[in-house]
C-alpha cells in the first residue's frame, strides 16, 4: 500500500526558509521510474506543480521558482525534503508531495497535504 | 511553460444531467493530459490519464477525449457524490495544471 505524508511547520515568517519533509511507504524512490513530486494549492486557487526528483537524483522545478527551491531525497528513510527560500505571504499555500511513475505522466498518489501560513 | 486554460471556471447542473469541461494548451501537447477531482480538504484523485483512459476503480460515467490542443472530460449523468473542482493537467513538459472547474448541484 502506498502512501505519503508531509510534514513541516504550519507557520513561516516572510524571509524565512521553509522546510518540508515527504516521508513515503510503499515504494523505493531507489527503483527505477520511481519519482516524487511537490505540488502546492493557494487556499481557493488552482494546482501548481513545483519540483520532482526521479530515483537517479535527476531533478527538475518550476521555472519561475527554480531560484527558490531545492528537493533532495534520502532513499534510505523513504524522505524528500522541499527547500523554499525566501518566503513571502504569497506561498501560503497547502503543500503536496505525490508520485509519479517516470514512463507515466500523472500523479497516481498523493499526501493529504500539509498547510502552510506565512505570516509576521 | 504550456499554459492550460480551463472552461468553464465554475458550472452548475442537475443530477443525471451531462456535464463537459473543456481543456486547451497552449501549445500541441499530444494526448499527455490528465484530469483530477479534488473534494474540499482532500488532496486530488486521478480518473482520467492520457486523455481518455478510465482510471482502474473509476465509475465510467466519467470519460475523457481529445488530443493536440484540445481535450474534453465528460460526466455522462451527474451524481451527487460527483460534486467536486476538476483540474486538468499537461505533462509533455514539465507539469502544469488548468485553472479548475468547481461543479455545483443545482
């Protein structure tokens, strides 16, 4: 059975850096085709994808804040870790990691989500 | 990027009626599009992938079709439970989401 679930603080100060963590079962991001993305949802608003990291480190991100964020994965603790810098009131957003197969083009599962607020 | 642009942004219909949403990129993406239900305070379920396969445990009333830059998703006769925001979803590149559609009863 296949599941993911993130984890992070619930509140970030503008300026800071925010760290999310997507702790996995079920799979091996070690197996080939094997990829984890994150996906983050403004309350009310649409799906935007944000980074993946594929089971040979390959990693991909969002043009428009590729200079923000950084994934990394520890095959070993089953974790990908999402880096966002420079938070802003705007990224206040529910954060979701999901997976994809490499061969495949969708989401087939996704955490529950984990929301975050920035705010002073 | 590919950009998705999603129509209607919001629709309301009857039970049993049929219900379309309508997808269009940006750009020739071939049949690498899927559509999602997203419940409120739930994350995303896929039903439709590569544009018109039925997601295994999907009921069939949903289907979806179209390749190139325009795509269709169908609720052949709305049910209550189908209440829900649809999204579309492009991979040829890297992954962009449409706008969503919230479906309402009316």
């Amino acid at each position: 059975q296949v599941t993911l679930r993130e984890s992070g603080p619930a509140l970030v100060k503008p300026t800071q850096t925010l760290t999310l963590t997507c702790t996995f079962s079920g799979f091996s991001l070690s197996t080939s085709g094997m990829c984890v993305s994150w996906i983050r949802q403004p309350p009310g608003k649409a799906l935007e994808w944000l980074a993946r990291i594929d089971w040979d480190d390959d990693k991909y991100y969002s043009t428009s804040l590729k200079t923000r964020l950084t994934i990394s994965k520890d095959t070993s603790k089953n974790q990908v870790v999402l880096t966002m810098t420079n938070m802003d009131p705007v990224d206040t957003a529910t954060y979701y990691c999901a997976r994809r197969n490499w061969n495949l083009g969708y989401f087939d599962y996704w955490g529950q989500g984990t929301l975050v607020t920035v705010s002073s | 990027d590919i950009q998705m642009t999603q129509s209607p942004s919001s629709l309301s219909a009857s039970v049993g009626d049929r219900v379309t949403i309508t997808c269009q990129a940006s750009q020739d993406i071939s049949n690498y599009l899927n559509w999602y239900q997203q419940k409120p305070g739930k994350a995303p379920k896929l039903l439709i992938y590569d544009a018109s396969n039925l997601e295994t445990g999907v009921p069939s009333r949903f289907s979806g079709s179209g390749s190139g830059t325009d795509f269709t998703f169908t609720i052949s006769s709305l049910q209550p439970e189908d209440i829900a925001t649809y999204y579309c979803q492009q991979y040829d590149n890297l992954p962009t989401f449409g706008q969503g559609t919230k479906l309402e009863i009316k």
